[in-house]
C-alpha cells in the first residue's frame, strides 16, 4: 500500500488541479493500492471544506485538521503518523512538485531504497534570492553537519514504513524532517527534477519562515555553531593580545573584542537553551482538531501520542 501525505495551508485556489493530477497518477501505478491524506495546517480560507468533501466522497482520500497553524513541519509529522502505507509520499498541495514522478520513486523503492528524495535540478518560478539562499544553506549545512544531508531536496520523498515510524515514535521536539531522515542512515538514493511555478496562489514560506527553518536544521543536525564561540573567542583574544603588543593600548581592540566575543557566545548559548527548554517541555507538535474519512481495515493503530491529543482535546 502507498500512502500520500499532502500538507496544505490556505491552499482552497489549488486543492481541486492537485487532486485530479494525483489521482490520475495514483490510478494507473500498477500493483499499489493507494491512500491520500490532506493535511489542513489550520488554514482560514475554504482549505478544510474542500479537502473535507474530497475525503467525504472518495473512499481512498483521508482529511485531518490541525487546531491551528503548528508549521510545515509538524503537518508533515501529522500526515506520516496518520499513514498506514508500506511506502508514504510527502508533496506538497501547489504543484511545484510534478506527481508524476511518484511512479519512479515507487519503483526504486520496491529496488529496496529505504528513502527516495526528489532533487531539484532547477527551480522555476522562484526569485533569484531564494535560489541563491537555498542553494547556499543546503551546502553551509551538509558541511556543518554531523551526517551527510541530500542537498537541493525539500519534504517531497517516499519513505519506507520502516522510516515513517521511527520518524513518528521520536520524541524530538521541533523536528526538522529533512535532517531527520538522513540521520537514521537507511539506504536513500534520488530521482531528478525541473521543480515548476504554483499553480496557484501565493508562497507560504516568507522570508520569517524560511529563516525559521534554517535555525531549526542548523540546530537539529550539528554542534558547529556550538563551538563556534570557542573558536571566535579564542581568535579574538589572540587578536587583543598581538594589539596590545604592537599598540601598547589595550583599550582601542581588545575591550571591544571581547565584548562582541561575549555577546555572540551567549547568543549562541541562548539558542541552544531555548532548544533545550522547548525539548523539556513536552507539549506535542500539534493538536489534531477534527479526521474525516473511513479506511476501514487500512486505518493503522493509533500513535500514542496522538492518542493524548485526542483525549486532552
């Protein structure tokens, strides 16, 4: 069985186009039976009532709300703990990401791939800011990193049963999936592809988002910036020292060096703390407020989690 995991936020412009093109392409893959879960990170236009009558008149759509808007992230999460597939799919619901594709990812997966990634070869339709930026984080963090990362690959990927419940039992908290993943080390490998403009609609991911998310990979995956202040505090008192010597006045740089070495440590510091405070805490990754959709035998057993959420909910 195949699983698809669609994450949608105030997508009700384009819900209706990905729907009939992924249908199409489930209905004629060959030896799957196939599910697909919309996910409604707590959109305020009309997302919930479509993918609501999507799921009330096809027996193989599933419809799950979150309370409110928990993240891309965490409806992602959401969707691979709902799942009951041999093989789940995450895309997203703006057609950036041809379902076309999911036939070839299928196929390498029955080849014995734990993890088919999606790699983009090109990025139409998207500014020259966020291509360079993109470009440069993946990169920035494969290096910083303490395990090798798919560079050039978002959230759309078909991971193996195995995967999809180690990822659902993790008590990590702010899970950075796309990190996630490769840390487990299971065998991935990568289909190729020109990513498309939206269909329509606009981007949800602005600029405050995308630097989230960063923060979130750069944290989750490497100790880099961790040590960072060691080194930057080191290089600046060596460098306060050799002014002192050659100036014979310490004040004009090795004061303010060490102010500014002080103040990016703590900062440093601090993000690692609130990491660790949001860990501790304990609250779930988001709170599902309403499912819509009977697949019957195929519904897998409740994940314990989101068995409290209903229940506290």
């Amino acid at each position: 069985m195949l699983s698809v995991v669609v994450p949608c936020y105030n997508e009700v412009e384009v819900l209706a186009h990905t729907h009939a093109r992924l249908s199409q392409v489930l209905a004629a893959l060959a030896g799957f039976e196939c599910e697909q879960i919309y996910v409604d990170d707590g959109s305020s236009d009309g997302t919930w009532e479509a993918v609501n009558a999507l799921a009330r008149t096809s027996g193989s759509v599933r419809a799950v709300r979150l309370s409110r808007n928990f993240g891309h992230q965490a409806a992602c999460l959401a969707g691979l703990r709902e799942s009951a597939g041999d093989a789940v799919v995450v895309i997203d619901a703006d057609l950036q990401d041809p379902p076309e594709l999911i036939p070839d990812m299928a196929a390498l997966w029955r080849e014995g791939w734990s993890v088919v990634s999606a790699r983009r070869r090109a990025r139409d339709g998207e500014t020259w800011f966020k291509k360079a930026s993109a470009y440069a984080f993946y990169r920035l963090l494969n290096t910083l990193s303490d395990h090798a990362l798919a560079l050039d690959t978002g959230d759309f990927r078909l991971l193996d049963r195995e995967l999809v419940d180690l990822l659902a039992s993790t008590p990590d908290k702010n899970l950075y999936l796309r990190g996630a993943v490769s840390w487990f080390g299971l065998p991935e490998t990568s289909v190729t592809y020109d990513r498309d403009p939206r269909h329509a609609g606009e981007s949800k991911y602005t600029l405050r988002k995308m630097l989230a998310l960063s923060r979130r990979g750069l944290l989750a995956g490497s100790v880099a910036p961790l040590r960072l202040s060691t080194y930057l505090g080191t290089a600046v008192l060596a460098g306060g020292l050799a002014a002192a010597t050659v100036r014979r006045d310490p004040r004009l740089l090795a004061r303010p060096g060490a102010f500014g070495a002080h103040a990016l440590a703590l900062g440093i510091v601090g993000e690692y703390l609130h990491a660790v405070f949001r860990q501790v805490q304990g609250r779930p990754d988001y709170v599902i407020a309403d499912r819509v959709g009977a697949p019957g035998a195929l519904a897998p057993a409740p994940h314990p989690l989101a068995e409290k959420e209903r229940v506290a909910l």
